[in-house]
C-alpha cells in the first residue's frame, strides 16, 4: 500500500467545484457538537478521532477526490496524514477550515452556536492557571499546576496536538448527535448528503 500526503485547496476553489456540480467528498473531522453549530452544505462529520480508529475501513468507501475540514486545518491535517498512511489518492486539506470557508463568505449550514474547541481549551486553561496563581498565595505549592499547564500547551504547540482539547470533546456539550463508524459508512455508501 502506498502512502499519499495531502495537499492544501483553498476555499475559494473548493466553493467553484461545488458551484460547477463536481464536489467532492467533503468530510468534516470536528466534534458533533462543532459540527452541528456550522458546516459546509454536503458534508459529512466524521469525527479525528473515530477516523484515525477506523481509516482503512472509511477508506474502502472514500474512492474519489475527498476534502478534509476542521476550524482551522490543524485536525484536518492530522485527519490527512492518516487517510494517507493507508493510500487514499485524491486527498486535499481545506486550507484554513471552517474560518477560511466562512470568510469568503460561502453558504454555511448554521445549527445552535456553540463555542468551539479551542475557545474551550482557552477557557479552562485559563481558569486553571488562575485558580493556580490565585491559591498558590494560600498552598504554594498549587505555582505548579500552572506550570503543568504552562507545560502541556507548550507541548501542544510543538506536536500540534492537543490532550485537552481531546478530552474536552468527549463532554456531552460537545458530542451532539451520535457519530458512529456504521451511520458514517452508510451515509458514504448512499451518497446521501448531510
């Protein structure tokens, strides 16, 4: 099996391939809950974590061109790396996500408004470090449950991962509908449209 690497697509030329009636598969690789909130007409939510899980099944179902989106392109990347480490040819990351679609101003399915991942991971980041400075004047050993999160988002960074992040997705606020491998397989096999 060979390995393909993924290229980058901008929205602009994604939103002409729609318009001129040659879509391509669009898989959106965000939480349920991201998801629901936006997504581009078409696309089906196939969750990071459940497409890393399952590639080389969703692979046998993904034969022509597919785009990968998340909000930014970081999840999309990591998605591309793995569709490409079992061989699917035809492999574009949207450059730029969900934002760049919105920017251009692009037709966007909108459900209930939601904060997304990263607004989380700031939130309770955030409110960790606080509480952690705040209290270390009373315990002042809590100076290094900010330095752990000072650690952790730095490793982030560097590897373009994010632990946080991965367990604030399984919260319920962030699930939304169920998102299982047979419901995704289905939907590919059918052509049906989200």
């Amino acid at each position: 099996m060979t390995t393909t690497t993924p290229t980058t697509i901008d929205a602009a030329t994604l939103r002409e391939l729609i318009a001129a009636g040659r879509p391509p598969r669009v898989l959106d690789v965000r939480t349920p809950g991201e998801f629901e909130a936006a997504h581009i007409p078409g696309a089906y939510n196939v969750p990071l974590d459940l497409l890393r899980e399952h590639r080389a099944e969703l692979r046998s179902h993904l034969d022509e061109d597919v785009v990968l989106v998340c909000r930014s392109g970081a999840r999309a990347g990591q998605a591309g790396q793995a569709l490409g480490a079992v061989g699917l040819p035809n492999l574009k990351v949207l450059d730029g996500g969900m934002l760049a679609w919105q920017a251009t101003g692009a037709q966007v399915n909108q459900g209930r408004a939601r904060w997304d991942l990263e607004r989380q991971v700031r939130l309770v980041a955030g409110a960790i470090v606080l509480a952690a400075v705040l209290g270390s004047v009373f315990v002042p050993g809590l100076k290094w449950v900010a330095a752990f999160i000072g650690a952790g988002l730095t490793f982030a960074a560097l590897t373009n991962t994010c632990a946080m992040g991965m367990l604030l997705s399984k919260l319920p606020y962030n699930r939304g509908a169920s998102c299982d491998l047979d419901t995704i397989v289905g939907q590919l096999r059918d052509g049906g449209r989200r």
